[in-house]
C-alpha cells in the first residue's frame, strides 16, 4: 500500500513537470496506474494533498543535499555538478525542474501549498548563496546574487531545452562554473 502512494507521489510529480499542477488531474493518474479515482483518494484525499506530498518530497530532497554539501570540502563547480545531478537525475523527456514547474502555477496553487512552495525557494536560493559564499570567500551580496542567475540560468536551460529539443544543462552549467571560478 505505501509503494502505490510512494508511485502516485512520483507520478504527479511527473506530470506537474510535463503538465503543471493546475493542469494534471486524478483521472491522468487512475488511468496511468490503471486504478480508480477512489483508489487515489484513499491515500489523498484532495489534489492539494497530493501536491503538499510532492513539496515534501522536493523539500526533503534539498534539505538532504543542502546537509550533504554543507560539510564537504569540495570545489564549487564539484557542488555544482551535484546540484546540476540533482535537479535532472529524475527528468524524463519534455520535463522541467518541478519547483519551476510549480512556481509558474503559484496563484493557482491553494494556501497551504504556496507556503510550502515559498519554503522551498527560498531554501533552494539559501543552497545555492551558501555554496557560492563558500567560493566567494564571503562576499555575500556578491553570492545571492549570482545564486540567483545560477539558479535562472539552470531552470531557463530546461525550459528552453524543453522547446527546442536539446539539452543545453550540460553547457550551461560549464558556462556558469567558469563564470563564477574566474570571478
């Protein structure tokens, strides 16, 4: 029973990246699992249900990397190559990062998810200042800022690449390291 709830998180979580969240609904969901709606609502009673069980899971997942790089000694673009890991580990054809996916639909999202939804960006903008702080020898409105056009240049990459048809993360991302290295 747990697995099937674990596959529907992993599911919608899919779909909001093809789809967005506004967009996707149980009925995608039944008839991808081949279940009945009532099987989806058993473990979720609304969709915001669903939803809030996929923002944990993404704020999990930062929070568990944020841990797992705060101690470590590596170089900035070895972080960032994780962080770029991270982000397209789960990316099927014609997905984006699911945090973008969901920052797009935020006035469609109810209450309780934009909270989360807030929690989250601003946890992954913290990651991401704090690893270029490190490199940045604590120059730190310096590192939010270029936190920031890391983080915009990676998710824009997906979507363009999404449009177009090719994969542009690996470029970019080598892009983003030199820039910041030779700073």
């Amino acid at each position: 029973m747990e697995n099937r709830k674990s596959e529907i998180i992993s599911f919608a979580k899919s779909l909001i990246q093809q789809k967005g969240y506004a967009a996707f609904s149980y009925d995608d969901i039944s008839k991808h699992f081949g279940i009945t709606k009532a099987s989806i609502h058993y473990h979720f009673e609304k969709k915001e249900d669903l939803g809030l069980a996929v923002l944990n899971r993404l704020h999990l997942r930062l929070t568990e990397f944020s841990a797992s790089i705060a101690t470590s000694r590596e170089s900035l673009e070895k972080k960032l190559d994780r962080f770029y890991r991270l982000q397209s580990e789960k990316f099927a054809a014609n997905e984006i990062c699911p945090v973008s996916a969901l920052q797009t639909d935020f006035e469609l999202l109810p209450e309780r998810m934009r909270v989360k939804m807030q929690e989250i960006s601003r946890l992954e903008l913290t990651v991401m200042q704090d690893m270029i702080t490190d490199e940045a020898s604590g120059r730190e409105a310096d590192s939010r800022a270029m936190a920031l056009v890391v983080l915009a240049a990676i998710k824009g990459s997906l979507q363009y690449g999404r449009v177009i048809n090719e994969d542009m993360l690996p470029e970019v991302m080598s892009g983003i390291c030199q820039s910041i290295i030779r700073r």
